[in-house]
C-alpha cells in the first residue's frame, strides 16, 4: 500500500508521540510551509492560519510554518485522524511544502534547495483565533520541540513564533497526563 508522506507542526513533533499513535510511521526530514501562520487556537492546540502576502509582518519567520514530515502507513493514517479528532477539530488538506530529506541519520541542510512536496496536513480553517494553550499541551509541545530542533528546525524560528505561545517550561505536575495524550488522545 502506498504510503502518505504527512507534515506535523504541533505536539506530533515529538517523535516518542508519533511512536506512539503511528507505530509504523518513519520520520524523513524537515519542511517548511509557505504563506501561512502557527498559533494556539480557541481549543488550546497548534493550528496553522492561511494568510495573505499583504498581511505580513516585519519577523523573518510569520509567514511560514517549519515542521517534521513523516510516512504514514493507511493504519497511522486512520489512528492519527482519530487523534487529531477529524472532521471535527480539525480537517485534513493536501498542502505543497519546501521538503528537505534527511540522508545517512544527519539533519538535512534548509541551505540547499528544497524539493515542492504535496504532503498531508491537519488544519481548522474555522476556528483561528490566536488563545492560550492547555497546560498538558505545553509539555507536549516542548517535548516536539527539542526534537524539531535536533532534525535540524532553525532556532530563530522557534524563538519568534512558537515561543510567542509555548513557554520554555517543564512542568512535571503535567507529565504524566501529557504521556496519557500522547498516546491516545482525550479531548476534555
């Protein structure tokens, strides 16, 4: 069966996340998403927010979104629809991304020239009101982050929009229910 190359941008940056929900699941590199915009939306998780050339802004990273692609076997893809709570949290959309492959265990180089891949990608295009993110979810999301920043998403990017949202904060109180969510998730 032919496999579905998905980009993750939100707590599925955590690789032992990703593991855990998508055990077949293989990570391949970075990418980046051109033209649209990473918040918190009203339910307290990462969305990404088209967004219009003449709305941009002076910061060299608010109009694009980095994130990690993986392959997905058709079960990764139905057991991570289930997590992503789709259609109704979110929907899911072919999106062409800037894709830079990972070769022999290294982090690829966004130096070179990037290849334009359609990739799956979770999005709700009805709710994109910036807000505050869960508690739990900020643990999550510092966990993908060290990961992303491992595979080689630039820092600066990090720094600018998602630290806008995800305090640099390991709360342990939180732990153990954001090991729960990563592996199966429970919307409250």
């Amino acid at each position: 069966m032919a496999s579905t190359l998905y980009f993750a941008y939100g707590s599925n940056l955590w690789k032992h996340q990703m593991a855990q929900r998508c055990p077949t699941s293989a990570y391949l590199g970075v990418a980046r998403l051109n033209c649209y915009r990473w918040i918190i939306y009203e339910r307290g998780y990462a969305n990404i927010v088209e967004i219009n050339h003449k709305q941009s802004e002076s910061s060299a990273y608010a109009d694009e979104i980095w994130g990690l692609v993986f392959s997905l076997q058709p079960s990764d893809v139905r057991k991570l629809d289930v997590n992503e709570g789709v259609p109704f949290a979110y929907e899911k959309e072919n999106l062409t991304v800037d894709f830079w492959q990972r070769y022999d265990g290294k982090p690829p180089n966004p130096d070179e020239k990037p290849k334009q891949v359609e990739m799956l990608v979770y999005i709700n295009r009805r709710m994109t009101t910036p807000s505050k993110p869960k508690k739990e979810y900020i643990y999550r999301m510092n966990q993908g982050i060290k990961d992303a920043l491992k595979e080689g998403m630039p820092q600066a990017y990090v720094d600018a929009v998602m630290r806008m949202f995800i305090p640099n904060v390991e709360d342990e109180e939180v732990a153990e229910v954001a090991k729960k969510q990563a592996l199966v998730f429970e919307d409250d």
